[in-house]
C-alpha cells in the first residue's frame, strides 16, 4: 500500500502541472517540468535504495522526490566532503542505484557496480548506465540521512517515512486532507539538501502545495533579492546566516513581509536574537531539533514571543504539540524544574508509542515548561576541575563587535587536563587580536572559561548545517 507520504508528492505533483514550482537562478521552473524527472527516477529506484550525491539543484530535488514518491529509500551522500571520502562511502554502501551530476559519478566510476544516472536539469533526460549490483530495500525507511558530523565523521540515521510524513502533514498523515490548490506565498530553502533541515523544507512545500525558490547554498545577496521579491511572511536563518544578515546593510525595507525569523540547528544567543529584532523590528523564533527525532520537539511561538520573551530570553521555547520533555540524572531519575540534567526526549515524529530518547545536551525546563539548552554534555571542558561550556565561551567571543563566528574546543593540558582554545573568525573589514577578545572576555567570562589560546581565521571550517565543524577545529589546533 503506497503510503501517505508517497500520495502526497504525487498527489501536489500532479495538481496544477503548468503553474511555476521552483524558481533556480531567477528562472521558474513548473511542476510538470518536476514531476517528469522524478517519475523516470523513480521508475528506477522501485522500492529499493538509492545514493543521490545531493546539490542544491533542481534536477536532485527531482530525484529526492521520485524516490520517495516510488517508495525508495534515499542514500544522502555528500559530495562537497571531497572525492577521497566519497569514493570510500560509495565503496562501502554497495548501492543498487546511484545518481549524481555526470561530474560527480565520473570520479567515481571504478568504486561502484551500481546502475548510474547522470542528471543534469529538469530539461534533459537522464543518462543511465546499467550496473550489476541487485536492488536491495530498507522497508519503511525514506531518508538515510547523514548527521552534520559537528564533533567525528558523520553517521547515518534513519528517517523513515512515518517521521517525515508526521512532520510535514501532521500527526495523522493517513487522514491529512491533501491540498485542493497550490499556496499562493512563495518560499525560501536555502538550507543544504544534504542536510536534514533542507530535507525538511522541500517535503514541506511539497505537502502544503507551495511554490519555492532553491538557492544553491545561503548567499546574502541572492537569499535579500529572492526576499524582495516574494515578500515571504517567514524565512528560516541558521545562527550563521542570521548573524550574516544582522551585520549586514540590509534594511527593514529589504524584509518587508517577514513577520517571523525561525531559527534552528545551532545555538543562537539572545543578543543577537535581540539585536536582530531592534534592528528589522522581526522576533527570532529558536528551535530545538535533532537528525534523529526528524524534527523538532521544541520551539517558540508567536504568541509565546509577544508575552514571555522579555522573562524567558535564551531558552528555545515550549515542547511542541504531542512532544514530551524531562530532564534527568546521570541514574536516569527525572529532575525537578529548573534542575540542570540530561534532556530526554519523546518526539511526537516517532509515534505515540516512543520510549524515552537521551540526548547528549545538557538542559533544564522551567515552571512553566521553558527548555533552555545549557550545552554538550559530551563537550564539556572539565579544567582543573572547573567545568567550561564551549556554547557559553563561543556566544560570549560573538559578542565582540569584530566577531562574525567562532568555535571553542577543549585542547590537551598537562597540569590542567584540558584548557578551552578558539577559532575566530572576524566580520569583513575589522580588525582584533587575540589578547583584544582576551581582555573582552574578562568581563563577561569567569577566568577559568577565558580560552588560553585564540586564532584568527580567515574562515572557520564548517558542517553543511552550519555549525562549526569540531572535529576539522581539533585537526587544525593538532597542526598548529
């Protein structure tokens, strides 16, 4: 039976076929035009799995979507991780299918038996070229999705199609009404495909029947011209390119429409949480999110904002509906509010059903049932026997008004046991140094939190959701 998830992007696909789907490079291209692609790819994936080395192109959205609506399961495999990496992931994944742009797959022609084809645009047919490996499925899974790797090399999780459907259509898929006609607001993704958050946002214009514009990766000219254009009434930042837009020379005049920021993924601070809304007049609404609940469990609303921001600044909201929260011991016993612990979670994406999930993050929730998350606790720089949280040093270094972003690890110390170390990277055209951001950090840090080295970069390594990549910071700070 073909599940609802299936249904719907057939369904939308099918429902306006000459109307403008996705607008790429300033050129629209329609549903038919999508619809096209994604029913020859998924008349070769079946029910079985298949790699895509995702870009943000419209021809790898067709095929995200031909996949699913066949009732495949996507392998998200990361190009941009370097053809070394890529050639030993595809090695080791034995793929019946494979699909790529005809560059990407040539690099990889001797690592694999799969059946390639070569998508270009939503103009071309695809190039396929026969392989030997026998089609094998992962029931009930729709995304093999890869983590953002933040602290090691990243893993795969399963997100499979009742998670997604659930986030996208709402608790009940099987009875979801499907849209009569396509939304008349445009939308922005410009969050990776690769990346569980850009995932999220394609399958969600889908299920509303929304028209929307890819955007390659977040350019700051490209994601303002697309916003003046389309007067979207909210718009998703990660902390990064939030920051990218407050820093900027964009006005509210460039917003005009937003009436809401969602931001996710990564911490943000409540300053510039703050600064951002003082200066475009816009509230920033954070989110608590993993890979492996396919979404989120916590954020804030609207009406939330209006009436508890000014009380409750710093937290990343209230569960969501039909998400339960509690913090707890390192014995798994529950704590009380306020009490910092371990956050467990029961997403309402997994099923009413779920048992108990631990994550790694250090939190508390609040009387009123606030979650503030604290930190890592798998990150956490224990030095001398005092306890420093990487978060609570990078947002107090991205405070300093030359700053653009930063990441804070904890590096080796022979008397200590571990000292806190950053990378900073500073906005276009300012100027610091190291014992500059040293003495900033003296009023706003405990001495112990205060890092015993800081480097300028001129770019800090990232994962493609954002965040700092911890692990290529360690390789860098071992070099030096």
């Amino acid at each position: 039976m073909t599940h609802p998830l299936s249904r719907r992007i057939t369904d939308v696909l099918d429902l306006s076929p000459e109307a403008p789907a996705l607008q790429f490079e300033d050129q629209w291209f329609t549903w038919a035009a999508l619809g096209t692609l994604a029913r020859r790819i998924g008349a070769l994936a079946g029910t079985g799995r298949v790699g895509i080395m995702l870009r943000n192109e419209p021809a790898h959205v067709a095929a995200l979507l031909g996949v699913l609506a066949a009732g495949g399961t996507v392998v998200v495999i990361n190009p941009a991780r370097g053809d070394d990496r890529t050639r030993a992931d595809i090695a080791a994944l034995h793929l019946p299918v494979l699909v790529g742009l005809p560059a990407d797959l040539e690099t990889l022609a001797s690592q694999t038996d799969a059946t390639t084809v070569a998508i270009t645009d939503l103009d071309t047919a695809p190039v396929i070229t026969a392989g030997s490996t026998p089609t094998d499925d992962r029931p009930g899974v729709a995304v093999w999705m890869l983590t953002s790797g933040t602290t090691g090399p990243p893993k795969r999780v399963d997100l499979t199609y009742d998670m997604l459907a659930r986030s996208v259509m709402g608790n009940d898929p099987e009875h979801a009404a499907a849209p009569t006609q396509l939304r008349r607001g445009v939308a922005i993704v410009n969050s990776p495909l690769v990346h569980v958050g850009g995932v999220f946002r394609i399958l969600l214009c889908i299920a509303e029947a929304r028209p929307f514009v890819l955007l390659r990766r977040f350019d700051l000219e490209q994601w303002a011209r697309a916003v003046r254009e389309h007067r979207p009434r909210a718009v998703s930042l990660v902390p990064a390119a939030l920051r990218m837009v407050l820093h900027s020379d964009l006005t509210r005049d460039d917003l005009a429409g937003v009436v809401a920021v969602t931001s996710g993924t990564a911490p943000l601070s409540a300053d510039d949480a703050d600064a951002f809304t003082e200066k475009f007049g816009i509230p920033v609404l954070t989110s608590y999110a993993a890979t492996e609940f396919g979404g989120g469990v916590a954020s804030w609303t609207l009406a939330d904002h209006q009436a508890h921001w000014h009380a409750k600044r710093g937290s990343v909201g209230r569960a969501n509906p039909g998400a339960r929260l509690r913090v707890v011991d390192d014995s798994g016993a529950p704590l009380g509010p306020d009490q910092p612990g371990l956050l467990e979670v029961q997403p309402p994406q997994l099923g009413p059903d779920t048992d108990w999930i631990r994550t790694t993050d250090l939190a508390r929730i609040d009387t009123d049932g606030f979650l503030w998350i604290l930190g890592r606790a798998d990150q956490a720089i224990i030095r001398g026997g005092f306890k420093v949280l990487p978060d609570d040093v990078r947002a107090a270094l991205e405070g300093h008004p030359a700053v653009a972003g930063a990441a804070v690890i904890g590096a080796p110390d022979p008397r200590l046991g571990e000292t806190p170390v950053a990378l900073v990277e500073l906005r276009d055209g300012a100027d610091t140094d190291a014992p500059a951001l040293s003495d900033y950090l003296g009023d706003r840090l405990a001495r112990y939190e205060i890092p015993t080295e800081i480097i300028i970069v001129d770019t800090i390594p990232r994962t493609p959701s954002g965040k700092p990549d911890l692990a290529a910071v360690r390789s860098y700070f071992a070099r030096a």
